[in-house]
C-alpha cells in the first residue's frame, strides 16, 4: 500500500465517519462538524492526488484548491455556527425540528 | 540511513504518545486531565514536526512548528474560557 | 519501512479520533478531540509534502474553527439532555422503527466510502497533473513558491473568489445580528489576570510570525492565509482575555477591513485590464503586485476571521438593542 | 414578415386584442370610453371581416406568417370555413356586446368582464384565422385561459365550482390535444391547414400512428364541442351570466371545439383520407349517440338555461356528423349549421336572459302566459326554438336537409333516423314552453313593463335582430354571400368537383 | 474594460464593496444602475456570441490549463441575460419593499440587502461564464451564502431555520461536489472543462463515479427530488425579492452546471440507466412538489414547492437526449429545457413578486386571506394571473413552447412515458394555480385595512410577467442564439422534414 492510497483510503473512511454523523446527529453544532470531517476528507483526497504527482514539488494545483476550500469551509462553519446561536436564542433549541411543518 | 530509521522510529513514537494523550481525552476522569492532555497535544506536536522536518528534509516544517506552538497556547486559552466562561458549571472545570 | 509504521499509524489514529469526535456524547469534550483532530491531520499534511496546508490546518481548520466549535459547545448540561431526551423520543415513524435512521444512515455512509475506495483504486496509474506546467510558468508568475504563484498569479480568479466567500460570510453573521458593527456582541466581562497577561506576550509574538510567514510566502512555505489566520488568532484571544479586539472597530473600519482584500483584487483587476487581461501582472512587476494583495489578504483574513469568531460566538442575552430588534412581518 | 395582405387578419384581431387590454387597465367608473371602445371595435371587426369576405370571393390572398419557433410559424391565412367562422363570430360579438352592456348594467367588475370579453373573442378569431395547427392550438388555450374569468364572474360557490369544472375538463382537453398535435408534427413535419387534407401526402405511412392521432385529436377538441362523455362540463358552465352563456355555448367555446374537427377531418386528415383509415365512421356514431343523448337529457331540464345547454350539447354534434360523413352535401350542412346554430343558439340564450333579467324566470315551469308580458322576445324565442327543431323556412331547416341529403347521398341511412328522432325531441322540448308561453294564463301577475318597451332596448334589439337573421338565414338561403353560400364554396374547395 | 466579460464580473462585485462602504439611502438606486448595467453588459455579450460565435477569456492572460479560462455560449449567454434581467426588475421592486424607513429594522434590512444582492448577481455571473470545475465550486460557494445570508435577513424563527436548512443542505452539497472534483482531477489532471472533454470517454469507474458525485452534489443545490426538503421553507422566508431570485435563478445555476457537465462534457460517461433515473427523479419532483403545493395554505409555500416541481422538468430532458439514432429531437429536448428555465425564471420571479405584494398589503400570505385581491391589487391580480399561465406551460406563454419542445423530444425518441409526467405535470400544476386564482377571484368581505402598496412593486412583478409570456410568442431569436456553441444542431441533415 503506498503513502498515496493509505491517505486516500482514509479520505474514504473519514467522508463515511462524517456522512453519517451528519445524517445521524440532530444538534446543529455536530452536523456542522460532520461537515467539516467529509470537508477533511475531500482535502485528504486531493493532497494524496497532488503527493502522487511530484517532481521537485507536489502539485500546487490541488494544495491552491484545497487552501480555498478550508477558507471556504471555515466561513461556511462560521455562518452556521452564528445561526445556530440564533436559532437557540429565537427558540431555545439548537436542533431543527423533525418536520418541517413545525413552526 | 540509520539517522532516517531513528528518526522515524523518534516520530512513531510522539504519535504514540499522542494517542496516549487521547485516551485521557476521552476517559478523563475529570476536565483537567482532558486539558492537560490537550496541552500535550501541542508539545508533542511540536515535537513531531521538528523531528519530521528533519527526516523528510523539509525545512519549512519548522514554520509549523512555530504555528503549532503559537496555537497551543491559544487552545488552551479557549479551553479555559469555555470551562469558565458564563453558563458553564465551576465545579467541573478544575485548573 | 518505519516511514511507512508512521503513516499508518497516523492513518489509523485520525479515523479513530474522527469516530470518537461524533460518537462523544458531551459536546466539549467531542470538541476537543476535533481539535486534536485537526492537529493529527497537520502531521497528514505534513507527511503528504504539503506544509502549506499543514500550516492552514494548524492555523484555521483545526485552530479557529476549533475554538469556534469549542465556544459553541459552551451549552448548559441540563439543557442539553433535555434536547437529548427530545431527540430519543422522536415522532412519526422513527418510533416504530427505533435506530432505523441509524441504519440506513450507516449503510448509506458505508455505501458512500466503498463506491469512494473503488474510484481510488481505479484512478490512473501514472501520475497526473499540473505540477509540470507550474513548474515551466512559474518564473512568470513573480514568485518563487509554486503554491503561491498558483494562488496568486495563475489562479488569482478563484483566490479573489475565496476572498469573496469569506467577505460574505461575515456580511451574513452581520446581517443575521442585524447590525452594522460588532459592539453589540458580548464581550467578556469577568476577565482573568492570567489571560491578559498571556495575550500581551502572545500578541506581539502573533504579529511577529504572520509578518514572516506572510514575507516568506514568496518563496517557500506559508503565505497569506495563514498569517492572516494567526493574526486573526491573536485578535480572538484579545477578545477572550476581555479587550475589545474586532469588536471596539466602528462600522467604518470594519467594513473597511473585511473589504480592503475584495476591493484590492477589484483594484488590480482592473488595472490589469488595461494591459489586457482582468487580473494579468505578469509582468517584471509581479512580486510587488503579488506582496501587496498578500498584505491585504492578511488583513483582511485576520479582520473577518475574528468578526466570524465574534459573531459566532456572541450570544444575545445581554445584547443591545439592535440583536433585539427582530423583523415584526413574520410571514408564519 | 406580413406578406400582402396579412394586415387583414392581424387588424381583424387586434381590433378586439387591443381594446381588450386597453379595457382592462380602465377605471371602472369609465362606462362611456368602455362601451364606445366595445361598439367602435365590434363595427371596425364586422367591417374587415366584410373586406375579407369581399376580396377572399374576388380572389385575394390574405396571409401573415411569423417566426415562432424553429421550424414553426404562427400563420394567420384567411380562406373561406375561417370567414364562416368569422363572421359568425364578428357578427354575434357585437350583438352579444350590446346585450352584454344592457345586461351588467350596474354591476361591478365590468372593465375585468369587457376585457376578458373581448380577449374571448380576439382567441376565436386567431382560431378561425389560424393556418396550422400550432396557431390553432395557441388561440384554442388562450380561449380556455380568456372564458374561464368570465365563467367565474359572479364569483359565488356555485360559479367558482362550474369553473374548476370547466378548468378540468378543457385543460385536460388542452393537454392532449397538445401531446396530439406535437405527435403529428414529429411524424409529419410542420403542416399547413390544406382544403383536402395534406397527410395523405406527408405521411400515409404510419397508417396506426394516425388513427391514434386522431383519437386523441378529436378527443379532446370533443371536450369543447361536447361530445358525450365529454360534455360534463357544459351544463354546468350554466351559472355564467347570460352573455357569456349566449357566447360561449353558441360561438366562442363550443364552436372552437367543432370548428376544430371541422380543420382536423377536412383540412389535415382529409375526410376521404380518414374514411380509408377507417376513422369517420365511428365518429358519426359517436355523434349520433351524442344528438340523441343531448336531446333526452334536455327534455328533463326545467331550468331553461340548461334545457338549453343539452340542446346545445345535441345540436353541435350535428356539426360533427356532418363532417363524419363524405361527401359534399354534408359538409355543407354541417358548415352551415356552424352558423345556423350559433344564431339561434344565442337568439334563445338572449330571450332566457331577458326572461330572468326583467321578470326573474328561470324555469320552464314558469312562463305560462308570459308571451302577453314580453311578446318580442317570446317571438324571437320561439323562431329560434322553431329553428331548432328544423321547421322550414327557418335556419335550421336548412343544415338538417343538407344532413339529411348528405347521409343519403353516402348511404348512411341510419342517419336519417337519428335526424328524424333528433327533431322530434326537439320539438318535444320545445313545443311546452312556446305553447306555456302563448297560451296558458299567467300564474302570477307580472310587473309591469318599465317604458314603452317590454325590457331595456339593449336586451331586445339583440334578441329581435338574432331571431330576425335566423329566419333570413333559412329564408333567403339562395341568396349571394348567405351561409348557405360561402358553405357551399368551402365544399366545393373541401370536394373539388 | 474592453470585454463584456469583465464588466460582468466587476460591476455587481465594484457595487457590492461600495455599497456595503457608502452609507446613504443611495444604495438601492445604486443597486438598481448597476443591475441594469449588468444587463447591458450581458447584452453585449450576447450579441458578440451572435455574431462571431462562442466566446473565451483567458483570466491574467493564463490559458488553460493552468489558468482560469471564461466561457460564453448562446446557452450562457441567455442565461446572463435572463439574470440581469430578473435581478433588475426585482430591484425595482425592493426599491418599494424595503421603503419603510419608518421602521428600523427594515431600513437595517435594506442596508445588509443592497451589498448581499449584488454579490449574489456577481456569483450568478461568474457562475455563467465559468468554465473551470474548481471555479465553479467557488462560485456555487459564493451562490449559496449570500443565499443563506439573504434568508435569514428576514428574521425571525422561521427564516432563521429555513436558512439553517439551506446552509447544511448546500454545505453538504459543495463537499460532494468537491469530492468529484478530486477524483476527476485525478483522473484527468486538468480543471478546465474544454480539456477534460477532450479527455473523457466512457469506460473506467473513477470518472463515472466522480460524475456520481458532482451530480449529487449539484443535484441537492439543484433540489432535486428527494433532495429537495430544505428549499420550500428557505425559498418562503426569504424576503420577496429574494424568494424570486433563489427560485428563479439560483436553483437554476446548479442545474446549469450539471448541464454542462452533462452534456458538454461527459457526454459519453454517462449511461442511458443514469439518464432514465435522472427523469424518474424529475418526474417524482413533479408529481411530489404538485402536490405538496395543492396541500399547502400558505401562498409563497405554495409558490416555493411549485418550484420543486418545475426543476423536475428541468431533469426531464436527460433521458430525453438518450433514444436510437440521429435526430433533431436532441436539439429540442435540451433547447426546451433550457428554454424552460428561462421562462420559469420570469414566471416564478413574477410570482414570488406578487406573493409578496399581497403580504406586503395584507400582513399574511394566507390563501385564504388573498379574498377580493382582483378589486384591492388587480394589476397585482394579472400577474398573478399571467405568471400562472405560464407555469402551467399554456399558450402563449415561453413554457408552452418548452412543452412543446420537451413533448415532441418525448415521442420523437420513443419514450411515450415522459409525455404522461408531462401531460400530469401540466394538469397538476393547472390545478394549484387554479387554487390561488380561484381564491383571488372570490369576492367576499375585504380585510378593513390594506396598506397601501407603492406601485413600482406591482408594475415589477407584472413586467416579470408579461416577459414570461414574451417568451412564447417570439421564440425565433433566443433559439437562434441558443444554437451558438450548442452540443446539439436544430436539424440533423437527412432527418426529419
């Protein structure tokens, strides 16, 4: 197994540890987490892609895409994180209710 | 050769120490151990990279380093603030 | 071959923390393992031949987005086992099906990675990409480093771009508060002795190592981003140890701060277009142009950063009057 | 764009088009500007369609064509079944828009009525005028989408419900008259409305194909022209005020729907066509059943207005057996009955207005005597109602003997039977309310006449002038440029002799 | 400034910055400058794809594959202007929305709304023109939180949870995308789109299940059924001006993507299987949002979920390009698709529009409560009644020529199937319209008091309408300038007529 599909296999197992955390967990702060666990995983994958192809130095093409995606991520994290703190205040709870006729 | 088989022998064993440290984490008993843990999480870490900047020839992995212990501190600082901070219970969050 | 001892190892702990993070079931304590996570996910980085990336790790994915989540998770006990309790009993058919969701949830994600492992494996075998092409341009570009001449010069569209999200995020946190400013959110009153202390170290330590990340991004390691995301680390700790940090800036030099970067880029754009195309500098005055959109993303990155945390963050008990103010045409 | 002579079509629909939607942004108090625009447009469109009529006999081409949609045009072309149509349509427009006047007189909402009105009006014309079947299907929706405000008009439940009847019913028709239409350009190309029919040439290959065509075709143009067991709709489209009624059941919707079969058999399939893939026959059948339904059903209304509707629900499908059968002389009887029925068909939905209007009867069972109160419009009732059942020298006279020659003529017999059964139950449900009228002695006293005259001159003078061109219609049927006339023409394009 | 490309981009960003600085209550009418600006740009770029055919922009003068390259077709082309066009008209009318400084909170609502807007215009922009799998990642990014921030600006609970939906649903949605995007780059080590359809051809797993992944990803932003719960809620809360952009364009953004992936890229990765699995989604996204929207009391929830299952129409025409053999009808599938998102981007922008003049005036969007709405809003009324039609795809509306396109894909292809969701489609979506007429046509008591509405909102919404219906009666030239760089040609040589 080379260093490329170790890492990329994880990429796998953490996009399935996220996925289901996000599927699973109602509070609104741990899907935000499960998010961010799928979102490692899709940079674990394209780090492993870029470690596969280098000469002098890894690919910088996936490094650039995967430094926009954490800032991307990190911002996403933030608005939802801020919602949820208002969702809390608006109605006590930091879960979304089951169905969404509720409200 | 030799140098590279200690090193990565040196950095196998900090992640071993590191995932020592989890246990804590996750078993506790109380909070402090869970942050005391933490705080080697950032030791270690930095220990790991000096010692993997060394191997893999990367020089640049010193700059992480300097990053990580920065961010250490500043962890920290946030474990102590959410322990203390409003609406938490004081009697957990021993220091 | 212990090279290798250390991949796995790291590997396998990462997947283990990661499972760990979800199944915790105190929200503090899920969110300091995801810290640990992210700092295990470093040393990945680091081993993938990407200390750019370890670097951004460090400062934003596991540091600010941890302390983010950390200050999230800051929910009364009670609270939350109460949310717990309601969550147990829930309504429709999930209450005949009790862990039916559980199931098909972890079928799904085991789907998910299986079909992902096939395509891994199927990928070519011969190494694909651009690292060639950057290499040839990249004496072009005006700067050294092969990241950075990617994210500035090549791809400048895409980082400008980036450069918006991040803006916009924080124009969404605001306009979720409902305010122009940060004054209104909370900051810390009961401050301790031994924070202030350590933040009038930390601060200028900060300032000192994204002022050289941010200068040696040129040509090796690190950059822009995450000399912004340390900065903004510092500002943060301001705000934890009780100083006003982003939030004492009027509306004016907030706005101007999470701006400066967007516009800059706008900026040179434009200038570009007279050259011929949006954003061309290829030319002898490249670096310059490259330094200088690099201080304003570090600006930039630093003030929004720290507004997302203080926004985030701040809760509305004892907020003032415009988190208050709540639209009255509720549609429901 | 416009070739020579395509403004005439263009202006004879935007004469209403226009006013139509300068009517609707008119604040409501403006009564004179909406009933001068009303009148003025009704003339100016009675006036081309003359022109038209004028020159489509001295042989000039009338035709606009416009880009639509790839190889699609929108074809507006006059030829002489769409100036049938038209100036039925025209004519009727200006007597049902000054009945219309004097009927809503003070009720509310009547710049949304006279805009939608004449929106109605502007989509019969684009369906008589239409030169393919795209544009047909374009004006044949955007009537369903213009009536149905009008059925609603009053707005009470009872109405609300008759429209979401009509919705179903014809957007249901829409529907598939739509998936027909495109099914037939996938296998035939864009094609041209052609005297004949034009399939033979462009596709007789996909013999199945075009008889399921067909099927869905009539079907649903059989929703608006009532074919049993689509006609559910009609009766209940009752509750609509008595213009509307006068316009929708004798020309606008219902004549879309037969004026639609009339395109479909003579002028795309062809009926010779369609007879060798064995498709006209049942079609006579089903109109047959549809006559004789129609009629049974009317004889047990006692409301007028939907003994009237049933009527109208059996005398349409005279129009479509006559196009079911062969042969020229049924053409011509079911062309001419396109007009004859639309004239006094609205001729007897004036007089059930005036009724309800002046004396509040809405009931068979009520008008004993009431020819002594209100002689003229009892006299024009009973001329249409005589016409109906097809006593000479009225109108109707004059569509069933060509009917009758017609089935002779292709060896339908049987037909005659249905026409003989027919009328003898129109008469069935005729006579008792003309004879109740005439001759039985009031029940009530009624109240007396408001002026000189029984009602408002607006509700009578359209009555007494549709009765009127009934009896001339049958009358001086020989006579140049009648409906008889053009008919025969339209024949005589549809049959080449 | 020399190209129409870089003014797309720099205008709606240049306002965005400024006015997010500039305090003052210039900012709407600066909003509005630069949408028309944006229009006008967009135009330009229209017309040189007219004329000298597809366009390219290498961005900092780096051509692909390293650098970013800009693309314009017809297809982007039309879209841009169908998005300055909507977007300008919808700031017309938040010029009203927004205009009650009396209240403080919607003055701070205006203030967080202007700069928000038009970096949503700026992200649409640069979603259009992109032509690099990255960048549009980044741009759906930028797309969904200046959506997310334009919901929750409406406050409160409901908003406030809508918009959380929104956000999870989308997050999640970007990370699928992501993950595709690593797997094609490693599979084709390029970005750009052109590039790695010179690249990609059917056979190895890895790009098939990236494509997997990408059109998941775009499907949930698209809200594809089943993935379409969190749009109804998030698509009510909003503000109306931004209900009507998130309907009429953002949803329609993702789907462009998968468009072009689809079709311009991948065509030969993806399956007939796929393709007939992406219309069973469609179909049930029809047959799903039809009916949700007849269950629903509340107007803009019925609006919202109509939106669910018009983007089911969207994905109709996938397995409407698959079939046997050369034909013409690939062109129509796509076209009427495309064309179909045109026009349900006007229609639902005008109806959105209209919801939210009634809840302006009213205080409620009740179906129940919209009573009389044809005497207190009647141009409101109209365009309600307008965009209605063109939702349900009747003549003249641009939905009907799609229909038509879409159906005569349908049996040109053989799969009769598709014309029955079509044709169910059609009858479900006449029925919820009919419920909202219907309830605007009753008269009924009038709520005591409505506040008065500024006239610009209702000339806007009725404006969005009657381009709905422009659509429909001139089709001639968006498809000439659809067919600029389209993977289909309008006619196949040797086949068809």
């Amino acid at each position: 197994m080379s260093t490329f599909e170790l890492y990329a296999a994880l990429a796998a197992v953490l996009f399935a540890v996220g996925l289901y955390g996000f599927f699973v967990r109602q509070e609104l702060v741990r899907k935000v987490v499960g998010l961010n666990i799928i979102g490692a995983a899709v940079f674990l994958l394209l780090i492993a892609i870029a470690y596969r192809n280098r000469g002098d130095f890894a690919d910088p093409v996936p490094h650039a895409m995967v430094l926009t995606g954490i800032v991307v991520a990190v911002s996403a994290t933030a608005l939802a994180l801020a919602l949820a703190r208002r969702i809390e205040d608006e109605t006590g709870t930091r879960r979304l209710p089951e169905d969404e006729e509720s409200s | 050769m030799v140098m590279s088989v200690f090193l990565y022998g040196l950095a196998l064993f900090l992640i071993l120490n590191l995932i020592a440290g989890l246990v804590r984490v996750l078993r506790g008993p109380t909070d402090a151990d869970r942050m005391l843990a933490a705080q080697l999480f950032g030791t270690t870490g930095v220990g790991i990279l000096l010692v993997l900047a060394e191997a893999q020839g990367l020089a640049a992995l010193r700059d992480v380093a300097l990053v990580f212990a920065l961010l250490a501190a500043l962890a920290t600082v946030a474990f102590v603030r959410a322990r203390r901070g409003p609406g938490s219970s004081e009697g957990e969050a021993g220091g | 071959m212990l090279e290798h001892g250390v991949d796995i190892v790291l590997a396998g702990s990462i997947a283990v923390v990661a499972w760990r993070v979800l199944l915790e079931p105190q929200l503090f304590r899920s969110m300091v393992l995801f810290i640990a996570m992210g700092l295990m996910l470093s040393l990945a980085w680091v081993r993938l031949a990407a200390p750019d990336i370890a670097l951004a790790e460090a400062a934003i994915g596991a540091g600010l987005t941890g302390i983010l989540l950390i200050r999230a998770a800051q929910t009364e006990a009670a609270q939350e086992a109460a949310a717990a309790a309601r969550e147990a009993a829930t309504s429709g058919w999930r209450r005949w099906f009790p862990g039916a969701g559980r199931i098909v949830s972890a079928a799904a994600a085991l789907a998910f990675a299986a079909v992902l492992l096939v395509a891994v494996i199927d990928l070519p075998g011969e190494p694909i990409g651009l690292t060639e092409a950057a290499a040839t341009e990249m004496e072009a570009s005006g700067v050294e480093h092969p990241v950075t001449s990617v994210l500035l010069n090549f791809r400048a569209y895409d980082t400008w771009l980036e450069v918006g999200v991040l803006l916009l995020a924080a124009m969404g946190v605001l306009a979720i508060h409902r305010t122009y400013n940060l004054r209104s959110t909370r900051s810390e009153e009961h401050t301790m002795l031994v924070l202030t202390w350590l933040a009038r170290i930390i601060l200028p330590l900060a300032v000192l190592i994204a002022g050289y990340l941010y200068w040696s991004g040129t040509h090796q390691p690190g950059g822009a981003f995450q000399a912004g995301a340390i900065l903004a680390a510092a500002l943060v700790l301001m705000q934890l140890a009780g100083f006003r940090g982003v939030s004492g800036l009027s509306t004016l030099w907030l706005g101007a701060g999470l701006m400066l970067s967007f516009a800059a880029f706008l900026a040179v754009g434009f200038i570009g277009t007279f050259e011929g195309e949006f954003l061309r500098y290829r030319h002898a005055t490249g670096e310059l142009i490259i330094l200088a959109l690099e201080l304003t993303i570090v600006v930039s990155t630093a003030v929004t950063l720290a507004a997302l945390f203080a926004g985030a963050g701040s809760q509305s008990g004892d907020d003032s009057d415009a988190v208050r103010a709540r639209t009255p045409p509720e549609s429901l | 764009m416009i070739e020579t002579g395509g403004w005439l079509p263009v202006s004879i629909l935007a004469t209403s088009g226009l006013v139509g939607i300068v009517i609707f942004f008119l604040d409501e108090p403006r009564h004179r500007t909406r009933n001068f625009l009303n009148i003025f447009a009704a003339l100016a469109k009675i006036v081309l369609v003359a022109i038209a009529i004028g020159g489509y006999v001295e042989g000039e081409e009338y035709e606009a064509r416009f880009a639509f949609v790839l190889e699609f045009d929108l074809l507006l072309r006059v030829d002489a079944v769409s100036l049938l149509f038209a100036g039925l349509s025209s004519v009727l427009w200006l007597l049902t828009t000054i009945y219309a006047i004097g009927y809503l007189e003070d009720s509310p909402h009547r710049s949304r009525f006279f805009g939608f009105f004449s929106i109605c009006v502007t989509a019969t014309m684009g369906i008589a005028f239409a030169g393919n079947l795209i544009t047909f299907v374009l004006f044949y929706e955007l009537l369903t989408i213009a009536t149905y405000p009008l059925v609603v008009h009053r707005g009470s439940e009872e109405a609300l419900a008759a429209g979401r009847t009509y919705l179903i019913y014809t957007l249901g028709g829409g529907t598939a008259l739509l998936v027909g239409v495109v099914w037939l350009h996938t296998i035939a190309g864009p094609i041209e409305f052609g005297p004949g029919g034009v399939l033979e040439q462009a596709a007789s290959g996909n013999s199945w194909e075009l008889r399921v065509i067909f099927a869905v075709l009539i079907g649903s143009l059989g929703v608006k022209a009532a074919l049993v067991p689509l006609h559910g709709w009609l009766p209940v489209a009752m509750v609509a005020p008595a213009p509307v009624s006068a316009l929708l059941h004798a020309v606008a919707v219902v004549k879309a729907g037969a004026f639609g079969i009339v395109r479909v058999v003579h002028y795309v399939y062809g009926s010779d066509f369609a007879d060798s893939l064995n498709l006209l026959l049942p079609l006579a059948i089903i109109a047959s059943i549809t006559i004789v339904f129609g009629s049974l059903r009317a004889l047990a209304q006692d409301d007028i207005k939907r003994r009237l509707a049933f009527s109208t629900v059996s005398q349409l499908s005279y129009i479509t057996l006559g196009v079911a059968i062969v042969g020229p002389i049924a053409a011509v009887g079911a062309l001419v009955h396109l007009v004859h029925q639309g004239v006094m068909k609205v001729t007897l939905f004036f007089c059930a207005g005036n009724l309800a209007e002046t004396l509040g009867i809405h009931n068979v069972s009520e008008l004993d005597g009431v020819a002594r109160r209100m002689p003229v419009t009892m006299t024009a009732f009973t001329i249409g109602g005589l016409g109906m059942i097809g006593l000479p020298p009225i109108a109707g006279f004059i569509s069933k003997w060509h009917l009758g020659l017609g089935a002779m003529e292709a060896d339908f017999a049987w037909v005659i039977v249905i026409l003989a059964t027919s009328s003898l139950l129109n008469a069935a449900y005729f006579f008792p309310p003309i004879y109740a009228a005439w001759f039985k002695t009031p029940q009530v006293e009624y109240p007396p006449a408001p002026g000189r005259l029984e009602t408002s001159w607006m509700l009578l003078v359209p009555a007494a002038a549709t009765a009127l061109m009934s009896f001339l219609a049958g009358a001086l049927a020989g006579v140049p440029y009648s409906p008889l006339d053009i008919a025969e023409l339209v024949a005589e394009v549809v049959y080449p002799p | 400034m020399s190209s129409p490309f870089e003014w797309l981009i720099f205008l709606p960003f240049a306002g965005g910055v400024i006015t997010f600085l500039l305090p003052g209550k210039s900012r709407p009418w600066l909003a509005l400058l630069l949408t028309v600006g944006t229009f006008a740009a967009a135009w330009w770029l229209a017309s040189d794809v007219w004329r000298e055919g597809p366009q390219g922009y290498a961005l900092g003068g780096w051509e692909a594959p390293l650098g970013i390259n800009l693309y314009a077709d017809g297809l982007s082309a039309l879209l841009l202007l169908t998005t300055s066009a909507v977007m300008t008209l919808a700031s017309f009318y938040s010029l009203g929305y927004f205009s009650r400084e009396a209240e403080a909170s919607s003055w701070t609502e205006a203030r967080a709304f202007v700069p928000l807007w038009l970096f949503l215009l700026g992200s649409l922009n640069a979603l259009f023109v992109s032509r690099d799998l990255f960048n549009l990642y980044v741009a759906l990014e930028l797309l969904t939180i200046a959506g997310v921030a334009l919901v929750a600006l409406a406050g409160g609970a409901t908003a406030l949870r809508a918009g959380m939906r929104y956000l999870l649903a989308a997050f999640l949605a970007s990370l699928l995308y992501l993950m595709g995007v690593a797997l094609l780059y490693g599979e084709f080590g390029v970005l750009d789109l052109a590039l790695i359809a010179e690249a990609a051809e059917g056979g190895t797993r890895a790009p098939v299940i990236a494509l997997a992944f990408v059109f998941l990803g775009l499907g949930i932003k698209a809200a594809l059924f089943p993935f379409h719960a969190w749009l109804p809620h998030a698509h009510a809360s909003a503000p109306a001006p931004v209900s009507a952009v998130l309907s009429a364009l953002v949803v329609k953004a993702a789907f462009y993507v998968i468009l072009r992936l689809w079709v311009d890229v991948f065509a030969d990765s993806v399956t007939a299987p796929a393709a007939q699995a992406a219309g069973a989604l469609g179909a049930a996204g029809i047959l799903w949002g039809s009916f949700q929207a007849l269950r629903e009391q509340r107007l803009k929830l019925v609006v919202a979920h109509s939106t669910v299952a018009q983007v089911g129409y969207l994905f109709l025409l996938f397995p409407l390009l698959t079939g046997v053999g050369e034909g013409a009808w690939r062109f129509d599938a796509w076209a009427g698709g495309v064309y179909h998102m045109m026009s349900h981007a006007f229609a639902k922008g005008a109806l959105f529009l209209a919801a939210g003049t009634i809840l302006y005036a009213y205080g409620n969007d009740q179906i129940s409560a919209m009573r009389g709405l044809t005497r207190t809003l009647p141009i409101t009324t109209v365009s309600f009644g307008i965009a209605g039609i063109a939702l349900v795809g009747l003549p003249p509306s641009g939905s009907f020529i799609a229909k038509w396109m879409l159906l005569t894909a349908t049996i040109e292809s053989a799969q009769w199937w598709w014309a029955v969701v079509i044709g169910a489609g059609t009858l479900l979506s006449g029925a919820y319209v009919y419920r909202l007429v219907s309830a605007a046509f009753t008269p009924d008591t009038l709520p005591e008091s409505i506040r008065p509405v500024p006239r610009v909102m209702e000339y806007a919404s009725l404006i969005l309408a009657l381009t709905s219906l422009g659509l429909g009666l001139r089709a001639a030239e968006p498809f000439d300038l659809l067919e600029v760089g389209a993977p289909f040609s309008m006619i196949v040589a040797g086949v068809g007529t």
